[in-house]
C-alpha cells in the first residue's frame, strides 16, 4: 500500500489488518477450521446418503469382534438407538457445525473481526473439557489438544485485542 502521507488510511489499514505475525497464524487457524467444516461437512452428508443400516453393521461387527456384551454394553445401547431420525438428527448437527466453521474460516481469511471474537470464543468454550481429560488420563494426545486450543485462543485473542486499540486510538 502506497503511503498517504499521514491522511489517516494508514491507520484505517492498520485496524483493517493484524499485521504480519498475526495475519499467518490468523491465516493458519482459517485453513484449520476450513478443513475442519470439509469433515464435518462430508460426514453429514455420508450419514444422510448411507442411513441406519450400515451403521448398525458396523456397530454389531465391533460386538462381535471385540466380545462386547450384546444386550448391556455401551455399543449395544448405541446400536439400539440408531434409527433414521437419529441419523438425521446427527447429520443436521455436523452440518450446522460444519456451516459455523465454514462461516469462522471465510471471516477469518477475510480478516473480519467477527470472526476473530467467533473463534476465540469457540475455542475457548471446549478449554474446560479439555484440562479435565487431560488431568483425569494424562497424554501426548491430550497435552497436544490443549496446548493447539490454547495457541488458538492466543493468536484470536491478540488479534482481536489489536484491532481494539487500533480502533479507538
């Protein structure tokens, strides 16, 4: 961008824009969360187009396989509840998830600041659960879930902490 010579676009642009360091990390979280709409998105529209029936094959192939117990375990109990209205049910709720993250990831790479505050505090929502399975089954998994969330957060909340100040400077 040319320089205005201290018209006040370069502030405009610099409220517009997080800078360089946090323009990549800002860039980075949007191809995540872009990747992660495309699974959830496949995934809703697998269960729309397969139904109940493979599933429960499925279900009953991992009792069968791992001796579950056929009447009391946790798989069977899933199994008895896979219907076409709960698969339907499932399907909308990873598209609706799929669509938010889809919307997150557009705003992100757009630079919009909405989309920063959606983020981060999307982000932030899960920090809970996550210190909990990490503090209940300590891991490499676990350690790396909190710490990637945790770095999201950061890189979002700075982000939006910059545009702030920018703007009411």
């Amino acid at each position: 961008m040319a320089d205005s010579g201290g018209t006040g676009d370069d502030v405009r642009s610099a409220a517009a824009s997080p800078g360089h360091d946090g323009h990549r990390g800002v860039r980075a979280i949007a191809a995540l969360e872009a990747a992660k709409s495309l699974f959830a998105l496949l995934a809703a529209s697998g269960l729309e187009l397969l139904g109940p029936a493979p599933i429960r094959r499925f279900l009953a192939w991992l009792i069968e396989v791992f001796r579950f117990d056929a009447h009391h375990s946790a798989v069977a109990s899933v199994m008895r509840h896979v219907d076409p209205a709960s698969v339907h049910a499932v399907a909308l709720g990873a598209a609706a998830y799929g669509a938010l993250h889809l919307l997150e990831a557009w705003g992100l790479w757009r630079e919009r600041l909405w989309a920063s505050w959606l983020g981060c505090v999307s982000a932030a929502v899960y920090l809970p659960f996550e210190f909990w399975a990490l503090l209940r089954e300590p891991g490499w998994v676990e350690l790396a879930v909190v710490a990637i969330n945790l770095a999201i957060v950061a890189v979002l909340a700075r982000d939006v902490w910059r545009r702030q100040r920018t703007r009411t400077a």
